[in-house]
C-alpha cells in the first residue's frame, strides 16, 4: 500500500426527509444564492422543499445551470453573487449544478486575470466561497469531493479544476428524489459511478487488500441494484444503495494507498466537448477500448475483477481478464447505454487525430497510472472505439 493523507471535511445529511434540516447548516446571518439547473427542481416539488426550508434566509436565485455547465452562464451568477454581497451558495441538482457551484465559489475569491484560469493553469483553489448541496441526482460524487468539471462552449474545451477549499460544507442526499429522474440519466448515473470505481481500481496490484474489496462491493452494489433502480425508481432500499454507492465512488475513500488511472475520463470529457455526448455515456465508450490498448499492465486487476464481481473463476489469468472487458460492456449496454462512438455520431472520423493534437498540445504526454500512455496511445484508443 502507498503512504497517503486523508481529509474530507463535507457533512452528509442522509436520508428521507434531510432537508428539513437544511436551515441549520447554513450560517444564521447568511445572504443565500440558491443555484440549480434547467428547471427539474420546478416539476418534481424539490424547489418548493428548499423554499420552505430557507424561509430564514435572505435568498436570490440563479436558474439554467444545465448539463456541462457552461462558463459564460456562470459567469452571469459571479456578477450577482459580486454585485449582490453574497456569502453562502447552495446547489440544488446534479453534478452540473454542483460543479458550476464549486467553479464560482473559487471565482468569488479569485485574484487573477480571468476565473478560466483556473481551468487552464491547474490552481488549487485554497479560499473559497462557502457553500452546500441539495444533490437531486446520484452519478458523480461531486456532492462529496472537491473537483468541478467545466464546458467552454466557445472554444468547445472541458477542463477539471479543484482545491481542497472545494468541498461542500454539508450535502443533502435524500435517496426520494430519484423517483423523477427519466431511465437515460439514471443510467448514466449507474455508469459514471462504476467508471469512478474503474479508474481508481484497474492499475496494479499494490497490496491494497481493503480497499481492493471497498472498489468490488462498490462495483457489487451498482450491479446489484441497477435492475430495480431501472425498473422502479420509487424502490427506497435500491435508490438508498444507488446513491450511496455513487458518493462513495468518488469521495476519495477508493484512491487511498493504490495508483489511479483516470485516462477515460481524460479523453472522455473531449468526446463531451467535441460531440456534447452525455458524461457517463463517453466513458463507456472508452473504458473497454482503454482496458484493451493497456491489458499487459492492467490484466492482474482486470483477472481479479472478473473473479470477485463477475465471479468468471475458469481459465488463465488474460482469458478472465478478457472476459472481463465483454461483462463489462455488456453491463452498459444492458442499461441502454451504447459502446461505440459511431453509435452517437457520424462525424467520428477525425476525433481521434483531434484529441491527440490537444493532448500534445497541453502537454498531457504521461496519463494513466503509469504515466506512461502517450498522445499516439490515446488516439489508438479513440480509434478502437469507434
Ligand atoms: O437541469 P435540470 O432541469 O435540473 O435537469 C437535470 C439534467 O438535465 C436532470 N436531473 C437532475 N436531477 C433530476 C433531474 N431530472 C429529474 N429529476 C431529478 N431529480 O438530469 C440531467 C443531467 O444532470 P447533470 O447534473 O448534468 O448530471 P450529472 O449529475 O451526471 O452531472 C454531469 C456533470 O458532472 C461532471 C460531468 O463531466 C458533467 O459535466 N462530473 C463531475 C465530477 C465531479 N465533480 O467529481 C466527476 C464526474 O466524473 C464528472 O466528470
Ligand atoms: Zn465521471
């Protein structure tokens, strides 16, 4: 096991009925900025909920945070939350909403030129505006990390930022609201968290024997209870289970003393910015094709993965790992996920070349838990999804 530090100051709020509690979490003199998404939380009677909760506050709303969440947009909430005197921000919604919350809480404070620094020049945000979540859809633990994804529409980039003054100061997470959330994202939510479970588990093996069989019951959960969450999002056990093995996928408990990969996900958010695919979805279309270019120095994983969660327990140690990679991708494809780029676009030809050049350009030259797989590497993966 490698040496690590461990520190995770977000408090989780979980169960039916959490958010009664939300004005207590909040500072009492606080003046709020209640930000969500495309308007979700108007249908399925959350934002009645979070009015009624806030009753104590002094709130402005910012609305249209939609999936990707888009950086000229946010940009209109920093002007209200300057012009405005805001001190606490709460997203309400999924990781989008959370992730353009995350961006502008380390814009509030941001010194320098522009806040797209802080996509561009890898800044640790260390100062930062404090605020909560009121998380509405379980797929990419943002609600418990302190990592933001953000688009650029006008130069069609997607770039993470992050800092350890990044995470929410409390999270909310009421399993109820997954009753509303239609079978496409509910799917990607299934998908992104076993990908997150993926990257911090397909390496080497290290010796990490606890947090090898943390990843698996992760990984266990998710296939476990994605048939009823499919079926009947209104099934209480199963979302409970779906939404807790989301956060626990990526709050930083997995990547504890093993290396981690997160190639898939590196050239995954191109296929977003490039083609607007939904986040879960490009890295399905990646993970297998990555699993095949690197199986020599992923296979002991991938053959301890086909034993323990797909219990694939006959032949050698590359023939389970090869089956590995078909469960895998059969599990997407059973949530109605498709696998293949050409699948989602007909303009797929050039995007393998184009996320090499900007690989090369950003000097992204080293990714994987090697640091070893190169532009050329990752323009064979792309063309092997296709
Ligand atoms: O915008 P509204 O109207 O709210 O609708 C949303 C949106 O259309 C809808 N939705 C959310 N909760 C709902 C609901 N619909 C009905 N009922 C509900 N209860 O679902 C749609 C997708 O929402 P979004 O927030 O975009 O989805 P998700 O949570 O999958 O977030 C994806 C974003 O997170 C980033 C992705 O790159 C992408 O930008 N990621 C963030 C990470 C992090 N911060 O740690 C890690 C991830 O790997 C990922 O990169
Ligand atoms: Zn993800």
């Amino acid at each position: 096991m490698k040496n690590f530090k461990y520190q995770n100051p977000t408090k989780i709020l979980f169960g039916k009925g959490q958010l009664e509690n939300l004005a207590e979490e909040i500072p009492s003199n606080a003046k709020v900025l209640l930000l969500y998404g495309g308007g979700s939380i108007k249908k399925n009677g959350i934002y009645e909920q979070v009015q009624e909760a806030l009753k104590p506050f002094e709130v402005i709303e910012f609305g249209g945070i939609r999936a990707n969440p888009e950086y000229s947009i946010l940009m209109q909430a920093l002007e209200i939350i300057k012009s405005q005197k805001i001190s606490f921000l709460l997203a309400v919604g999924g990781g989008s909403v959370i992730d353009g919350t995350k961006f502008l809480s380390a814009a509030a404070f941001y010194k320098g030129e522009t806040p797209w620094d802080l996509l561009t020049q890898k800044i640790a945000s260390t100062n930062a505006l404090p605020f909560g979540t009121v998380l509405t859809l379980p797929a990419t633990g943002s609600e418990m990390n302190s990592g933001a994804v953000i688009t650029r529409a006008e130069t069609k980039e997607k770039l993470a930022m992050g800092g350890p003054a990044l995470f929410p100061k409390f999270s909310i997470l009421d399993p109820q609201v997954i009753r509303s959330i239609p079978p496409r994202q509910l799917a990607n939510g299934i998908t992104d968290a076993f990908n997150h479970v993926l990257e911090q588990y397909i390496t080497y093996p290290v010796g990490a024997s606890l947090q090898d069989r943390m990843a698996e019951s992760v990984l266990q959960t998710l296939i476990e209870i994605a048939p009823a969450v499919m079926q009947d999002p209104s099934d209480y056990t199963a979302a409970s289970n779906f939404m807790w093995s989301c956060t626990m996928a990526l709050n930083g408990i997995l990547p504890l003393g093993v290396p981690t990969d997160w190639a898939v996900h590196a050239i995954g958010h191109e296929l977003t910015a490039l083609h607007g695919i939904d986040h879960a979805r490009t890295l399905a279309i990646i993970a297998p094709s990555h699993y095949r270019h690197n199986f020599e120095s992923k296979k002991d994983k991938l053959a301890q993965y086909a034993e323990r969660v797909w219990n694939i327990t006959e032949g050698t140690t590359a023939a389970k790992a090869q089956e590995s990679i078909v469960k895998t991708e059969e599990f997407f494809q059973g949530l109605g996920i498709n696998t293949k780029l050409s699948q989602y676009t007909d303009n797929y030809e050039r995007t393998a070349q184009t996320i090499m050049k900007r690989f090369t350009e950003r000097g992204w030259t080293g990714l994987g838990e090697n640091k070893n797989l190169t532009p050329t590497d990752v323009e064979k993966i792309v063309e092997m999804a296709y």
